[in-house]
C-alpha cells in the first residue's frame, strides 16, 4: 500500500522513498494534492495496530489538528486504511 506515488485518502501522495523510521512509524515526505503543500506522513507499524489502542492514539493526534505555533508542526489529520493509520503534518 506505501510505495513512492501511492495517493492516500485521495488527498496526499507519497513523493519518494522514506526518510526515517523508528520503533513506531516510517516517515515518508508527500505532497498535499489540493494545494501542493509538502507535507511529512508518519505511518504506524502495522504490527503496533491494536484496535483496543488506537483510539486513544486518534483522539490524542486528532486534538493537535489545527495547532501550530513558532515551535510547532501543525498536524493536518489522522487517517486509516486498509488496516493501516497515518498521521499527516
């Protein structure tokens, strides 16, 4: 499903091979499709997808959404698919 040029949620595609990754995500740089903004998609391990968990995992990013500041990034959404969840920032 993430591979270079993959669309995810109609709305970001992924622009090349990631540029980090640790213990829970995999960092890949996009591009915002409606505005052409670059953005950064940190997708969770598939393997730390635990339906018991991930809502609290969703309501903790979902209350960043919209807050920025000087020494901040602000977070655009949370996203799932396919068995999978992002955050976009």
């Amino acid at each position: 499903m993430f591979s270079t040029g993959s669309v995810l949620s109609e709305r970001f595609r992924l622009e090349g091979p990631p540029i980090g990754a640790g213990s829970t995500v995999e960092v890949w740089p996009a591009t915002e499709l409606a505005t052409g903004r670059a953005v950064v998609v940190k997708v969770l391990h598939r393997h730390l997808v635990d339906p018991a968990d991930i809502g609290a995992a969703a309501n903790s990013a979902s209350a960043a959404i919209g807050l920025a500041g000087p020494a901040g990034v602000a977070v655009l959404g949370v996203f799932s698919g396919d068995g999978r969840w992002w955050l976009v920032a």
